[in-house]
C-alpha cells in the first residue's frame, strides 16, 4: 500500500465510528462494514467455489451463513493478513455429529494467496476459496484497520 493511501486510511478511520457489524451478502459478493449509523464501507468478495448455501462440512467448498464473531487475527497465514471466523458455532458442530461428518473449520477472511496480489484484479471476479472469504490485499489493509477482532459477523445468501 502505497505512503498516501496509507495516511488517508488512518484519517478516515479516525473520523468514523467504529465498525460494529460485518455483513456479507453471499448472492451479491458483498461485504458490508457497518457502524451503529449504517455503512461505513462496502466490498466486492469472493467465496468458496460452490458459494450457495450453508458449509456443512469440511471441503464442501461453501462459506458457513449464520452469525459467529472474527474472533483473532492471523498475520502468519498463507494469505494475506487474515482474520478467523469463529465457527463451527454449536449448531454447526451438532449438525455434523448428526450427519457422522467433520464439521466446518479454519475459515477466514483474508487477502490474496501470498506473492500472488498482483493477480487480485482477476482472482477477485471468481469464487475460488475453499470457503474462506476474499479481499483484494489493499481492501484487506483497511478492513484490518476499521475491524477489531469480536465484530459480530453475519454471512446469508
């Protein structure tokens, strides 16, 4: 990120309020930052490569939908500068251990695989996590910036 986006950043994120909601609209490849006074940010993301519907177990390719909380944030990840979302929830786990399944696990909000940021302009056009949700890396430097770990996320359709 370049010196200037970087000192713009830090002085709109001083003049908003804290983000207290992130929601994600699955349908839309949308990411809303949100504030107790409506949105703060919006972003275009990318999802598992089969994205409708519910992640039911591991290696289905989908994103989990319901609310958990972006419980910790993971710098040392191979992609960039992630933040963990906190599932499987108990609901999650109870559905697996009915279906005799593993439940869902390790997704994360994150930026490109690393070395290969460059590649965001395509990359960010198709789904093509493992469930996991993606920003471009310079979108990821700000929500990491106007995001504290414990913001409430809701992922629907």
């Amino acid at each position: 990120m370049k010196p200037i986006a970087i000192l713009l950043l830090l002085l709109t994120s001083f003049a908003r309020a804290e983000v207290t909601l992130v929601r994600v609209i699955k349908s839309e490849n949308k990411m809303l930052l949100m504030d107790g006074q409506g949105i703060v940010n919006t972003y275009r993301v990318t999802f598992g490569a089969s994205p409708k519907g519910h992640k039911s177990e591991e290696g289905d390719e989908k994103t989990p939908e319901g609310r958990y909380i972006l419980n910790h944030k993971k710098e040392d990840f191979s992609y960039y500068r992630a933040m963990h979302i906190s599932c499987p929830n108990a609901q999650d786990k109870a559905q697996a251990l009915q279906r005799g399944v593993s439940p869902i696990g390790f997704i994360m909000v994150h930026g490109q695989r690393n070395g290969l940021g460059w590649l965001a302009a395509l990359a960010q056009r198709i789904n093509w996590t493992d469930g996991c949700i993606a920003l471009s890396n310079d979108e990821k430097d700000e929500f990491m910036a106007l995001v504290p770990t414990g913001t409430p996320i809701e992922i629907s359709w």
